[in-house]
C-alpha cells in the first residue's frame, strides 16, 4: 500500500482530492475490500452512484451481454435502441407536465451545462441564477454555477459571465425563504434584468451544500417567479434522482413542476451515463449538432440505465429508502447530543450536522469520519462549513449490515464529541 500511495503522490495532481490513504480492491453491493484485505461498510456509494450497490447482478449482466454486441459507435453517429427506449422512460416518469424529450451525456456536469445550453437557446438570453451552497459540476460553466468557493472555485477565476448567486433557504443557518426571495429581486434590481435571465438552476435536496432539502413555499415561488419572466427553471437532480430520496425524482415531493431536470450518477449503477428531460418544446430548441458528445449516452450507460429502472421497481427500493432513512433519522434524533445542531433529510437523503459553542464546526465532522474510517465504515462531510455528514448507503444494503454501521457510527459520535 506505501508503494502505492508513493506513485499516486508521483504520477497524479494534487488537485485530484483523495479522502482514503488506501487502495479498493473489489466491491460487492453494499462492501469494499481494500488491497490488504480490510472490509468497509460504504455509506459513501461513490458520491451517490450506487443505490442499487455496487456490481448488482442484474446491471453486470445487462452490460455484460451488451459488451458482446458492441461497445461505442457514438449515437449522433450510429444510433441504438438502448438510447431511444431509455429516453422513452425517462419521458414517461419524469415528474415534467406536458410533453417531454430526453437525451444523454457521460457526467453530471455534461447534464447540468447542456441543460442551460438548451435554455440559452430556448430563451435567447445570456442570464443564470443559482444558489449559495450549490454544487453542479467541476467544468467551465458548471463550477461557476457552483455556490461553493473553496475547494471548487478558489484560484480558478470566472467560468462564464452571466451567472449570479441567491441565496437558498437554510433554517438553521437563519436564511429564510423569505430572505431568498429577497435575494432573486436583489439581483435583478442591482445585476441583471429578470427578461435576461435565460434560467434558474437548484436542488431540491442541495447535495454538497449539505443535503438541504428546498421548502415547498420556495419551490412554488420559484415557479411562480420563472412563469413571470419566462425564465426556465432547471432542477439538479444529478444526487437526488433514482431512488434517493423514497421518490425516483426529488420534484415529486413538489406541486410543480420544473421545465429541464439534470440526471445523472445513480442512473447508471455504476457505469457512466448523464442526460436532462424536459419540455419537448424547450429540448427541441438547439439546431441538430447542438447537442451531443463522443460518448454521450454511451450503449454500456443506456443499457445499465434501463436495467437499474427495473431494479428500483422490481425491488421496492423507494420503499426501502423511506425505511432505512427514517430508521437512521430516528438513530441520530435518539443520540441527543448538544453538539449535534440538526439531523434532517428525505428519505434515504439524510444528514446530521454539528455545531460546538453555537457555531457551525468541521473538526467534529472530520473526527466522525476518521474515526469512522478506523472502525471500517466510509462516510463523507458536506456543507458550506464542513460541519456535515452525509449518508449515502446502497438502498440494497442488508439489514443486519445497516445495523453494524449504526452501531459504529453511535461509537464514534460519542467518542468525537466527548
């Protein structure tokens, strides 16, 4: 392992932040071996990729007999099925009203760039706003998007003019969706006018902003504020989407609706795949050529796709995302702790958050990860201050496994805060 991590420090960036000091060696649903053996319950499913765990049988079969058939041939070049049938259901499911088109890119920030590509072009405006504590993506445009300066932002410098930040409701931290309101009007009385605005981007549940779940008032009133100007409104539902939450898509919570939603991660359990939906009318804006990529929606993605549809149904798992994340809910509620400021979340999109002394505080969210890590349990932090951990599990896990990491997480709280 020394050997190792002597040739990731020589042969790789620094830039490329790596949370574990050790190396993966196989992985099965819920379980990660390292290369000298040691097991890890993951509750961190490669940053929200694997609710149906990792190498489920299924998907490796599915990619499997795809492998024998051929594996790229690029869409816009050479068509499939695969990438018409799994638009199809997408289209079908997609908490969007009226009629609605998809299409498929390979990263979470391909998803969230072309979406406002599209309204860009629908609009024929040059305006976007977004929100303190988002996260859409680490590219040119994505990460000036992104309501989070450091480690996204900082020394890079602006990824494209025309993007402005409001701010999103957060209870704890005193923002109200009052005061969000206040900040769009802000923006557009001192920055921007609202008939430039080509689009509103959000998350439901903000993701590295530390799984901030959006009230409804503030979603209802985003609607009402798009309708307004004719603005497209956009939902990142790349770490929300695919069974997360106990819906197959966040907005389902809502009664709007959006006009584009950004998907990715979980869609392709494991293999790359990306894509947006949305208003048939909007998608079919660009001219042809306008949208695409080499291997945008790649078969071995498409395939996997449609397989982890099946699998969400056929294996109740939004129902097992409800029972597990009120499960843990009620876990962390139980440990009442003073230092834990809030335990939130939908579904199995559940946090806590730590504050010491009134204030928010990293160092006790750092210390429950290591520790954690120690014991063999892979967690992960979020927030704007660092203060948050995050539980990401496969909805697959099994019980008894759930309840092993239950245990070493209420140890290691404890001996974090003491």
């Amino acid at each position: 392992m020394n050997n190792l991590l002597k040739r990731k420090e020589q042969a790789t960036p620094k830039g490329v932040g790596v949370l574990c000091n050790w190396f993966v060696q196989k992985a099965e649903n819920a379980t990660i071996w390292d290369t000298e053996g040691k097991e890890y319950i993951d509750f961190a499913s490669g940053i929200a990729v694997l609710n149906v765990g990792h190498r489920h049988p299924r998907v490796m079969k599915a990619v499997e007999e795809q492998l024998k058939a051929f594996t790229h041939t690029a869409y816009q070049i050479s068509p499939y099925e695969s990438y018409i049938e799994l638009a199809e259901k997408i289209n079908a499911l997609a908490p969007i009203n009226g009629v609605k088109k998809s299409c498929f890119f390979t990263t979470g920030a391909e998803a969230t760039e072309n979406a406002i590509k599209v309204a860009k072009v629908h609009t024929k405006r040059y305006g976007v706003i977004a929100f303190g504590g988002a996260f859409h993506g680490r590219t040119s445009a994505a990460v000036g998007m992104t309501g989070k300066v450091t480690p996204y932002k900082a020394e890079i410098g602006v990824g494209m003019v025309g993007i402005y930040h409001g701010l999103y409701p957060n209870e704890l931290h005193g923002v109200s969706v009052q005061d969000s309101l206040k900040s769009l009007e802000h923006i557009c009385k001192s920055s921007i006018s609202p008939y430039d605005v080509a689009a509103i981007i959000f998350e439901p549940v903000q993701g590295e902003g530390g799984f901030n779940p959006a009230p409804k008032e503030f979603v209802e009133r985003l609607r009402k504020f798009a309708d307004e100007y004719g603005i497209v409104l956009i939902a990142d539902e790349v770490q929300t989407g695919f069974g997360r939450t106990g819906k197959l898509f966040a907005m389902e919570y809502y009664d709007v609706s959006a006009d584009i939603v950004c998907m990715a991660k979980s869609l392709g359990g494991g293999f790359p795949i990306s894509g947006i939906v949305g208003k048939a009318d909007i998608m079919d804006a660009p001219s042809p050529g306008g949208l695409g990529g080499t291997y945008a929606g790649s078969p071995l993605g498409t395939i996997a796709g449609l397989e982890v549809l099946k699998i969400i149904k056929e294996e109740n798992l939004l129902e097992r995302a409800n029972h597990l994340g009120e499960k843990l809910q009620s876990f962390l509620l139980g440990l009442a702790h003073k230092e834990i400021a809030q335990v939130r979340g939908i579904g199995s999109m559940v946090a806590v958050e730590f504050f010491k002394n009134g204030t928010p505080n990293a160092d006790i969210a750092k210390k429950v990860q290591d520790l954690a890590m120690q014991k063999g349990l892979l967690l992960l932090t979020c927030g704007s201050y660092g203060n948050v951990i995050r539980f990401l599990y496969p909805l697959t896990i099994p019980e008894s496994q759930f309840d092993k990491a239950l245990e070493i997480l209420r140890s290691v709280i404890v001996e974090a805060i003491k």
